[in-house]
C-alpha cells in the first residue's frame, strides 16, 4: 500500500535542485514547477512556462532519484501535463 506523501515534500525536492517554483503574480504563473496534493497518496507536479515536455521530463529523473514513483499523464479532453508522485 503506498504510503502519504506531501506536495511540499516534493516542492522541496525540486527547489534543492535548482528549479524554480513557480508562483501566481500578476494574474498569471511565473514560470516553473508546482505541486498540488491529490489526496493522501499523491502530488501532482505541474510545469508552467515554455518547455513543459522537457521540464517534466527532468523532474521524472530528480524524483526517481529521490525515490519517488512517478507517471506522466496528461489531464483528461486535451489538457495540461502533469506528473503523479507516489511513494513506492
């Protein structure tokens, strides 16, 4: 059973490795990462910028490297990517 895992736990994760979070200014998204909880068991990361494909791809490696399980999926009728993270 996976175990609980938070958003800010992986916030971290991403901010120790020099990416840049990304914050709501200016009625628009700086560019970079968030994280949003998706229930106990789940964070999904985001990218918001130029490069999204590539910048997800990163993230995959850091936080399989930290130990994380990661997906990619993409959000249902042609929305955004995103990643899931669980803990294994």
């Amino acid at each position: 059973m996976p175990r609980r895992i938070k958003a800010g736990d992986i916030r971290r994760v991403l901010i120790d490795e020099g990416f840049d979070f990304s914050e709501f200014a200016g009625g628009d998204w700086d560019p970079g990462h968030r994280s949003a909880q998706a229930g106990t068991r789940a964070v999904h990361v985001f990218h918001d910028g130029p490069g999204e494909q590539q910048h997800l791809d990163t993230y995959t490696t850091v936080l399989r490297a930290a130990g994380y399980h990661v997906v990619a999926e993409q959000q249902p009728r042609g929305g955004r990517r995103r990643l899931i993270v669980t803990r294994p």
